[in-house]
C-alpha cells in the first residue's frame, strides 16, 4: 500500500514534516523520488553532503532519519538536484532566469545503475563541488535536448528501479517535490492507496483512485524543461474527503518524529481510513 503526500504551495508546504510523522506512525518505508536543494540558500545542508564527497538534502536526510531503518537519504532519493540563485539572469537551461542548474545526483549507491552525475557545462561549478564530488565521469549537458537524452538514459531507468521497489513494499510513503502532482510516473497509479494534499494549516485527504484519475485531465504546465502536473491544477477536479487543520509546530516539535505523530493524529488517521477504504 502507497500513501501519496503532495503540496500545494510550490515552497514550504510542509510535505517533509508531514511525512516524517507518519513515518513515525505507521512504521512505513520513506521515499523521495525526487529533491531538490540551493547552494546559497541551503549551504550548510550542501556542505555536509559534501564533506562526505556526497550530494543530497535535508528532507530526504529527514526522511531517512525518520524511518529508523539506518537508510542512507540516497537510498530513498535517486535524483537530486543542486541550484544556485543567478541574481543576473541564468543561462536559462531549465527555463528559470534567477537560478541556475549546478549538477544532479543520479541513481542510487547500491543498486544495479549506481550513481551518475548530470553537470550544466554552461556553468563553472563552485571549486567546492568540483573538489568533493567525483566528476571524472559526469555526464555534461548544454541544451534541454541533451538534458532529455539523458533523462531517458539514466534518469527514467533510476525512477522505474525506485517504482518497482517502492511497489514491493508492505506499506510506503512517497513524497513529492514543490507542487508536482505526481513525483514519480513510474509508479502504478493502482498502487497508491489515498493522498494527502498538505499545505500550511490543513491537509486534504482524497482517495489514490479519485486523485490519480484527475492527474489524467488535468493541463500541464512547463517545470524545469518539460511538462508536469501541478497539485492545485488536479485539485480542481476533485472534492477532499477529509479536511484536516494541522496545528503550528515549533522547531523542537518539526524535528522530533513522535511530536509531530501526536500533532497531526487527526489527519493521519483520516489518511489511513481513506487507504482503507480501497
């Protein structure tokens, strides 16, 4: 059984916190199919990949954390994408012009595909980066067409190697990215069981069947080179069957599993029955 937690703000909707609560009560397997993090911004997460010669971020570090499985956050998370601000306009490989794409981790230590590194050749990469991180072999990209290609090659089997594990699995969270309906389109649409649509004060339980069949209709919008669905855009199809408020945390509460399960019962529980309901 797969439960879905999605947001519906693009920035700080609160998927992560959410996620590591119900983690915490149901005992499930995390994963982060895709994530994301800045170099400015988040530069302390960055450097503590990096000293390990590793590249990853704080939610699917949390998630890891969370599921007490002694997981590497690059278990659950097979694509990581480094940002930085370009406060003078970027090269516009991913159609953003205040930042630009630094580099991608690709695939998972471990498995079958191992780990490829995706570079913007547009971009001189911080020495940072270049020093910590082994790009002997990094695959460098200069257009959204080099950038498809590769996706196909490497990006697309990662993503249906995590699927397969993820379907495997008595019980699982997923969480998504930003605002992206669905982050992972390898998965059976079948297989997730209900979907928490979480944003700052509530969360909007709907039924995976319901859901997954609004992501079919709903438009497209262009995100990062291609087309994707975003969560208010299949939102508008649906009606919730649930809508739960989730109270205000502090940060103690936001970093301790157990008092974000207390916290946010009501809407776990209304989840679960939802999953239940299949």
């Amino acid at each position: 059984m797969i439960l879905l937690v999605v947001g519906a703000d693009r920035v700080d909707a609160g998927k992560t916190t959410f996620s590591v609560g119900l983690l915490e009560r149901t005992g499930a397997a995390g994963y982060k199919p895709r994530a994301g993090n800045d170099y400015w911004f988040d530069h302390d997460d960055c450097r503590t990949a990096l000293a390990d010669g590793r590249l990853y971020g704080k939610d699917a570090a949390s998630l890891a954390a969370a599921e007490g499985r002694d997981s590497s956050p690059e278990r659950l998370n097979p694509v990581h994408r480094l940002w930085r601000p370009a406060p003078g306009g970027g090269t516009g490989l991913l159609g953003r012009s205040d930042r630009e794409f630094l580099i991608d981790r690709v695939g998972r230590p471990g498995t079958d595909l191992g780990v490829t590194y995706v570079r913007n050749a547009t971009v001189d990469l911080p020495d940072a980066i270049a020093d910590a991180l082994s790009l002997a072999e990094a695959v460098p990209v200069e257009t959204i067409d080099d950038l498809n290609v590769i996706m196909r090659q490497r990006y697309v089997p990662a993503f249906e190697n995590l699927a397969a594990e993820i379907e495997t699995a008595d019980l699982a969270v997923v969480e998504s990215y930003g605002d992206i309906a669905r982050p992972l389109d390898a998965l059976d649409p079948a297989a997730i069981a209900a979907v928490a649509v979480v944003e700052p004060g509530r969360a909007r339980i709907y039924p995976g069947n319901r859901y997954c069949r609004a992501c079919e209709v709903a438009s497209s919008s262009p995100r990062d080179g291609y087309l994707e669905k975003r969560v208010p855009d299949v939102c508008e199809y649906l009606e919730p069957v649930d809508r739960v408020r989730l109270p205000p945390l502090g940060s103690d509460g936001r970093s301790t599993p157990e008092l974000i399960a207390d916290a946010y019962e009501p809407a776990y529980d209304a989840l679960l029955d939802a999953a239940r309901r299949v």
